[in-house]
C-alpha cells in the first residue's frame, strides 16, 4: 500500500502548480491535458447514467407479464418430436390449451428437442391470445443495465487515455528535442572555454 501512495504523491507532485522554475511549458500543458481529461471523464458519468437509466427502464417494460401483458398457461405438446438432422435444436412444434372460457386453441411454438409428445409446457400469450417469447428476467435487466454503464464508461476512459498517450507522446518527443539543443548548446560553450 505504501508503494501505491508513494507513486500517487509523486504523480500528484509532479503535476503541480507551483512557481517551480524547472517546469517547462510543455509540462504545464501535459498538467491541463490531464485536468481535462479527468473533467470530461467526470462528465461521461452523467450520460452513462442516463443511458443505465434508459436500459433499465426498457427491461422493466420487457419483464411485464400478468393481464394487460403477458399471460401464462399451461399448454399440452400435440405432435411428436421429428429426427434431428443435425443434432439437438429446438424446433417447432404444435401445443393445445384451453382458455378460461373453456375454448381449445392450438399454436404453433418452438420447444427444445427433449420434451416429448403429450408432455405439459409453459407458453406466454399476449394480449391477443398469440404465443409469444417469456418476459425478461430481472437478472437479465440488472445484467444489461450494468453492462450498457461499463461499456460507455470503458469507451470514454479508453478514449481519453488514448488522447492523454498520444498528446503526452508528441509532448515527450518535443522536449527530447529541446533536451538535444540544450546539449548541443552546452557542447559548444564547453569547447570553446577548453579550446582558448
């Protein structure tokens, strides 16, 4: 833990404003760099919540079931299940209930390959009365919340970094520049006091 703080004072201090004369521009400007990119990342939250917001409230409307949504019955498989071709897949198969009227409707539904002829299955109605997909569980709308938020925080944060490496890149390359005409400076001056 100690080699951690130590490195952030270090970074802290060598990211300062100070009146320090050893700081060059381009290290005031790698300063600002980094300010900015911190603020636009704090500012990449807000957004990133909306959008959490967003996702969960659609998951919410997809996990909807009970009357006015989606409605289970209890449906009996008619037909038997055919060969698989190419290994087990789910297929289509016909499934009879009764309503609460007592009517009997037959539809068509894809079931995995394992539940056999005269065997008793869950289906979901819409409001029409047509077979239609399970709602979403609530993990999965959890799930998806989280992940939308992780992965626009991680663009943004990656996004940045990048922009901090290259501007921090070019920065590097120009004071090693400044670094050699500095010494070439000093070679000069230096030969001339040995030479007279």
């Amino acid at each position: 833990m100690r080699c951690v703080t130590r490195w952030a004072r270090c970074r802290l201090n060598l990211h300062r404003f100070d009146g320090n004369p050893l700081r060059r521009g381009s290290d005031r400007l790698e300063t600002v760099a980094l300010l900015v990119a911190v603020v636009l990342f704090v500012a990449c939250l807000w957004p990133a919540m909306a959008l959490g917001r967003q996702v969960y409230a659609g998951g919410m409307r997809a996990e909807l079931s009970g009357p006015g949504h989606r409605v289970p019955v209890t449906a009996q498989v008619v037909d038997a299940p055919k060969a698989p071709e190419t290994g087990p897949q789910w297929r289509v198969r016909t499934v009879r209930w009764s309503t609460a009227e007592g009517a009997v409707r037959t539809a068509k539904v894809t079931l995995p390959p394992d539940v056999g002829a005269g065997t008793h299955t869950r289906v979901w109605l819409d409001t029409s009365g047509r077979p239609t997909s399970a709602p979403q569980s609530h993990v999965k709308t959890v799930l998806d919340t989280v992940f939308a938020v992780v992965t626009l925080v991680g663009w943004a944060a990656a996004l940045l970094l990048l922009g901090v490496a290259g501007l921090r890149g070019l920065l590097n390359r120009h004071r090693a520049a400044e670094w050699e005409r500095a010494w070439a400076l000093a070679d000069q001056r230096w030969r001339r006091r040995r030479q007279a």
